[in-house]
C-alpha cells in the first residue's frame, strides 16, 4: 500500500536517478527498499519495526550500528508510558523522520546547501549524529529506580569485552590477541585510575550530568583536547555557535529547577544525548588510538580502525565533535533560562544546529501519543496529530513548501511562533501554507 502526502513525496524524491545514484554509494542496496517499507507504513507498529530497521542501515555506515539498541531502548520506554512527561510522543519514527527530511531540505535548498557546503558525503557524516542519535538521552529521563535495565544497558556500551563480541561476526578471531590487547587496554586505565561511566549511581539530574561530563581518556589523543566535555566543546565547535557556558548553565539550572525555574529537576533530553554520544565516540577513538600501538599482533586493529569508525585523526574535534553540539543544542527552549539570550538560532552562525531545529519543529505528521496528558485527553491532542496525508511537501522558488491541512488556529500559531522565536530568517528556507 503506497501513501500520499509528504511521505510519498520523500519517497519519490529517494528514487529519483540522481538521489538513488548517492544514495547507493553510500549505503547497502536495502537502503530504497526499507525506506518504502518505512514511508509507506500505515500503522504504527510497522512504522516503527520499520524504522529500526532502515536505521540500522544508515548507522552501519558510520560504525555505530550497536547504537540500534538504543534507539529501540526508547521506543520501548515510549509504548510502555515509562516516560513521566505529560506531553511525551513517539521518537523512534520521529528521529528517522527528521533525518530523511534534513536529507531533503539539504539538497533541494540552495540557501541550506551553499551555507553547508554541496558535498554530499562530507554532509552525511554528521548528520547521522545530528538527525539520527538527537533523542537516545531520554533513557536518562527518569530515575534509575525506574529504568534500571536502561542505564545498565548504556554502561555495557563501554566494557571491554564488548569488542569481542561485536567483531566476532567480521573479523577472523584470535583469543590470545584480543586478552593481550584488553590487559593492555585494562593497564593503562588502572594506571591513570580512569573509571567506566556509572550511570546506574546517579539518581538526580544533576548527579548525571557531572558523570556524563567526564572524558578521562580523551588526554591520550595528544591532541590537547580537554577531558571535560563543556570544555571540550567549547575548544572544537565554532565562536559563532550558542556559547558554550551558556549551554552549561542552561544544563544545570534545569537539572536544579526544571525548565520553568519552579517544577522538578530534570535532565535535558538533548544535552544528555549529546554528552553520553561524546563520552561513547571518543570511547573507539581511543582504543583505535591504543589499538594503533599494538596492529602488529592484534586483530583488535582490524575491527576498529578498518571496520568500524572512519578514525582519521582530526575527525573527532572537526566533525563529530560539533555535530554533537547541534544534538546537544536542539531544544533549548525560548524564554526558559539562558534560552532567552541563545534563540533565535542564525543559519551562518551554525547551520547544522539550525537544520536539526528546523527539521525537529517541522516533523509533526505521524506521531502516537506518550504521555499522560495526550493519552488521558486524545481529543485535544487529535487536533494537531496529522498523518503524511495531511502534509504536502515540494520545492518551489528555491523553497521548501509546507502545505499543512489543518483547522486548529492554536496549532497554526504554536508552529509559526516555535519557527519564528527559535529561527531567525526560516523563511529564506521554508514557505508555510494552511489549508482547512
């Protein structure tokens, strides 16, 4: 069954020659198949089995396809009402959603694809970070009383013996190299006393963010670059981008009081996305760093530095590194501590966060409810919950136009002021149109 409306638009444009063409050079051949089956989707349950499925695809290509896990960690805690949130809804579709979009507006927009760059494969790199990864932070959402499981599940992520079994499916096997490289590995961090992040210790905002923070091993880069995360992000991402003390203060007054300076601690999604993605990333980069010293007689080379990771030496403070402070930055809210002097985001300034934002605030079509609120009250919520068929999308004029069919004026509103009071100029970019 095919679709109308902006998700058959989606797919018409993947399957024009030039696209399909990219898009094979860079992904496997599943990669226009499972998008069908994502984009023509009509229930929810497919759509989001579906989704995992074409993101695993896209993340295989950069060497992160065991961050899959993640992804349906979220989806899980979503379809269970694990998410305390009132107005919680999906972000396992939602995320793909974003990532295929930015893909779109990238290269139908001349004013997006000149401020980027027009090179397609260098674009790619980060925004699987940026569009993809975005929303895994909301595994920290909630005390550890009540997701154990799931902050265990992210501590896994950084034991040693994980390698071995990740590279067992690929890479010829060796017992006795992988034990020398891990008791070499093992050594050093006994020697520089640097221990595993401990997220199932942390039961209070502010307690994660001090834990996510912390990247000891990022000093055997030889590459100056700071073990503090804040601080290394203010040493790799550019003097036009939302300052980084900023973002610090605006992290910790919402871990202290909230978003409304009056409500519960808690954490922001985003920026414990962005901090755990940095501490896992530069987690491989540094084995691939070690496991340089040792290529002679470990397979452990192999596997990390030729089958995962792309680990050329300038990569981490020059792409992923600023690709994670767009993901970091993405919902920092207007009128809500230092978001009143951050927002509205400039394309020139960082145009990689404005995308994310852009693409983020434009997703609005196929989204189940979450949280309480829309679960306990769907007629409100139905008022704004379209589906693609609700939603054109084509270019014209050198504009991405939104045709949104739609009879709530509140809705209307709330997405014209979420554009104009986070964007500066979305215009230059976006034509919106309503209909009823």
């Amino acid at each position: 069954m095919s679709r109308s409306g902006i998700n058959a638009e989606l797919l018409r444009w993947l399957e024009t020659k030039q696209i399909k063409h990219e898009i094979k050079i860079e992904f496997e051949d599943s990669f226009n198949e499972l998008s069908k089956n994502f984009l023509n989707a009509v229930t929810d349950a497919r759509r989001l089995t579906s989704a995992e499925d074409l993101a695993e695809i896209i993340l295989k290509k950069n060497g992160l396809d065991e961050l899959i896990r993640i992804r349906k960690e979220v989806r899980k805690l979503e379809l269970k009402r694990a998410i305390s949130y009132s107005k919680q809804t999906d972000h396992s579709a939602h995320s793909l959603y974003v990532y295929l979009l930015g893909l779109y507006i990238y290269k139908c927009s001349p004013v997006m694809m000149s401020t980027l760059g027009d090179d397609f494969h260098r674009f790619l790199f980060p925004w699987v970070y940026a569009g993809l990864l975005h929303d895994v932070g909301y595994i920290f959402s909630e005390p550890i009383s009540a997701l154990p499981s799931s902050r265990g599940l992210l501590e896994r992520f950084f034991e040693l013996w994980r390698i071995e079994e990740l590279a067992k499916p690929t890479t010829p096997y060796d017992d006795n190299d992988f034990k020398e490289f891990i008791s070499f590995v093992q050594k050093l961090k006994s020697q520089a006393n640097w221990q595993d992040p401990c997220y199932s210790r942390c039961d209070y905002p502010i307690d994660i963010l001090d834990e996510l923070r912390k990247i000891p091993w990022i000093e055997r880069f030889e590459l100056g670059l700071d073990t503090d995360a804040f601080r290394l992000f203010q040493q790799c991402v550019s003097e036009n981008s939302i300052p980084t003390y900023m973002l610090e203060n605006y992290a910790y007054k919402v871990a202290i009081s909230g978003y409304d300076e009056k409500s519960n601690p808690e954490i922001d999604h985003a920026i414990a996305s962005s901090l755990f993605l940095l501490q896992y990333c530069s987690y491989w980069y540094w084995l691939s760093v070690e496991s340089q010293k040792v290529k002679d007689k470990s397979w452990c080379y192999k596997y990390i530095c030729e089958e995962r990771l792309d680990f050329s030496k300038n990569n981490l403070p020059n792409k992923i590194i600023p690709a994670l402070y767009s993901v970091a930055c993405h919902n920092v809210l207007p009128s809500r501590h230092e978001g009143k002097y951050i927002l509205p985001i400039r394309l020139e300034a960082d145009p990689l966060t404005y995308l994310l934002v852009l693409c983020d605030i434009l997703q609005i079509w196929d989204r189940f409810p979450a949280g309480t609120k829309y679960l306990d009250d769907l007629d409100s919520f139905s008022e704004f919950a379209l589906i693609s068929e609700e939603v054109n999308l084509s270019c014209s004029n050198n504009l991405i136009v939104f045709e949104i069919k739609s009879n709530s004026t509140k809705f209307k509103e709330d997405l014209i002021n979420n554009l104009n009071q986070r964007l500066v100029d979305w215009k230059t970019i976006i034509e919106i149109k309503f209909t009823n």
